[in-house]
C-alpha cells in the first residue's frame, strides 16, 4: 500500500499528465513527506520521434507542471529544481512542497484528471476571442501562442500532416514504435494507447490490426494496396479539416537544451489544461515538428534517403505555413496541434498506479 502524504496525493494527480504515446517517462521517488525525486528517463533507444529525447523532456515538464498544480490544490507551492546527474538520459527532479495556505489554487487543477487527447474530429466552430485570450493567459511568460485558422490554412495543414504520416507509416523504424504502444481491442490501457483512442472506425481498425502483425505485412500493404490512404485519410487529412483550429506554440528562445524542452513542457500543459478548462478539446501534432527538427539537424533518423528527403520537404512546407501565420523562425515552435469543440473522448489511455511508478529510496 502506498502512503498518504501530501507528497504521495501530489503525485496521485499529477501522474494524469500527458506523455507521447503514453509511455509515462518518469519514477517517483518520496523521499519524504514533502520532497519527491522524479527519475525521469527518455525512449530514445527505441522511439524514432524521440532520438534526442527532447519529447519525453517535453513530458517531464507537462509532469512537473501538474504536480506544481496539483500542490496548490493542498495548501503547497511547489519548488523546482533539476540535479546534475551526468547522463542526459537519465534525468532527476527535486520536487519540494512547501505548506503555503495563502497560496491559491490554480483554477487548472481542476482540469488535471479530465484533460485528455481527442483524435477524432471535431466542431468547425472557430474559437472566440474569449476562448483564446483564456488561453493565452494561462501560458508562463516568453510564450505565446499562433492561431491558424479558416478553410486555406487548414487544407495547407492536412496535406502536410498527410505527408508526415506517410514517413510515419512507411517506415520500419516507426513501426517498431507503433506496434508496441497500441493497445489492441481496447477502450483503456494504463501504459500504451487504447487502439479505440485513435479515431479510426473499426473496419479500418481491423484492416490495421491484420497488416501491423509484421513489418512485411504493411510493407505489402503499402505497396499493393495504397495501405498507408485509409488510415492517413482518417487519422491525419479529416481530423486537421475538421477542428475550430490549429496553434502553434512558441518560445522566445529557440530551445536548445534539456531546461528549455523541460520548461516548454510545462507551458504547453498549461496550455492544455486552460483548453480544458474552457471545455475545449486539443490533439497535438508533434510528428511535423520533429521530423522538420531532425531534417534541419541533418539527423539520419531512417535507414532509407527518401524517408530523409521526405522530413526536408516537410521542413520546408511547414516554415512556409508558419511564415504565411506571422511566424518567422519555425526553431522557435515548441509544441503544434488542432483544437476545438467536441465531446470528451470516450476512449482514452488511463495511468500506471502510484504504486507503480515509486521507485525504493
Ligand atoms: C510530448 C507529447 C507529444 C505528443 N504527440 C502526440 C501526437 O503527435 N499525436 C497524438 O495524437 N497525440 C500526441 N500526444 C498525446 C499522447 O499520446 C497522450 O497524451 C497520451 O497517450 C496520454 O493520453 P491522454 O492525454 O488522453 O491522457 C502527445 C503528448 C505529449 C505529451
């Protein structure tokens, strides 16, 4: 049984945060009533959108934000600081409560269960002006946040999220991925991604389901029988066209290090939770971003050139988007995504238990 510090019901809440697929990149470790090291660990051996580990840095800081949430929630503020452990992959947070009941609680604490990912897609309802300046003003400051709105842009948007997902779907390095983080005839699963979470219908479910049993199975599918279409049409094209609109969150900085991916994953959490907050649903887009990093990097992230020049031409069409929006330096974009009005998703990825993910002293 684990105990019932404020230290542990901190962490009860913010093990909701979101992380790329689900992997939960953290362990926590009480080290007392009020203090917790979290360990944090990336996938970069196995997770070809995560090379340089700076997505599940971007998850550590979406945690590290929701437990500062969560904290004041009991009368604490939450102090903050990463030690030096010599191994970028190995990566620790001292989190330590301080009992401060002039402190008020962050509205966004109540969100912190209920946010979740919504694939499927959603109202063409733009946002209002309301809607985005609630937004805007959760976000900590040096950053802000891009809107890409209306029919034109949001075309532009799908065909070069459609061709992001072709790199993803045929390349062997991101099966690898997808085959082990998709939970099959699901609605929940508490460490990977229900497969009814990922807004395809169940014919295209079971078309997937069949093909993903090898990587020579979708490689056959990809060639003879336009494999990659259905499921790009359904998962990519649609769900960018329909949503009240796209954002693109920047930095004042272009982030360069573990600190500053850390520090973007805690304002796109808060980004997230405010859209909850306002009943809004949001799904991110991160593909486009890391594939247009690692083509601007020269990172052979693939075994195959055209995979290579594939992530060039998305680099390039998505600093063009990006300029058309008013946004001139694509390095500067920490976090994209579609949002809008919808119902809750009713598939969703639970968590590990607090049991779970402590780790002994
Ligand atoms: C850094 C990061 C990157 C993500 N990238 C994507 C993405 O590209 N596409 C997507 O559909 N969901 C993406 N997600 C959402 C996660 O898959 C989702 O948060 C996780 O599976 C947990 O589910 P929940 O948010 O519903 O609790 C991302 C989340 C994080 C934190």
């Amino acid at each position: 049984m684990t105990k019932n510090t404020i230290a542990h019901q901190v962490f009860d809440l913010a093990r909701w945060a979101p992380s790329g697929d689900n992997t939960q990149p953290w362990r926590f470790e009480f080290v007392d009533d009020r203090h917790v090291r979290v360990h944090g660990f990336d996938t970069r051996h196995h997770c070809v959108y995560d090379l340089d580990g700076h997505a599940s840095q971007l998850s550590h800081g979406a945690l590290l934000e929701t437990a500062a949430i969560a904290a004041t929630q009991f009368g604490h503020r939450a102090e903050v600081e990463r030690s030096d452990t010599g191994n970028d992959e190995r990566l620790a947070y001292h989190v330590r409560l301080v009992p401060d009941p002039a402190f008020p609680p962050d509205r966004l604490g109540r969100s912190i269960a209920v946010r979740t990912v919504q694939r499927r897609p959603m109202s063409l309802r733009l946002l209002t002006d309301a809607e985005k300046s609630a937004i805007e003003a959760e976000l900590p400051r040096g950053y802000r946040v891009a809107w890409f709105e209306g029919g034109r842009v949001k075309a532009r948007l799908a065909a070069l999220l459609f061709a992001s997902a072709k790199i993803r779907l045929t390349m062997p390095e991101a099966y690898r991925v997808h085959r082990d983080v998709i939970e099959w005839d699901a609605r929940h699963s508490v460490d990977k991604v229900p497969d009814q979470a990922l807004g395809v219908n169940a014919a295209s479910l079971r078309m997937m389901r069949f093909a993903m049993h090898s990587w020579e199975r979708v490689a056959f599918f990809n060639r003879y029988l336009a494999g990659t279409l259905l499921p790009r049409v359904q998962m990519d094209w649609w769900p960018a066209i329909a949503c009240g609109a796209h954002f693109a969150l920047l930095s004042d900085r272009t982030p360069a290090g573990i600190d500053d991916y850390v520090s973007a994953g805690r304002a796109t959490q808060r980004l997230w939770l405010a859209a909850t907050a306002s009943q809004l649903q949001l799904q991110p887009a991160l593909t486009p971003l890391i594939f247009s990093r690692y083509a601007r990097e020269q990172r052979r992230f693939a075994e195959g050139d055209h995979h290579l020049a594939a992530a060039r031409d998305i680099a390039r069409r998505l600093g063009s988007v990006l300029e058309a929006g008013g946004v001139h330096d694509a390095s500067s974009v920490v976090f994209m995504g579609r949002i809008g009005e919808a119902p809750v998703a009713h598939a969703r990825s639970l968590r590990l238990s607090l049991e779970a993910l402590t780790v002994a002293s």
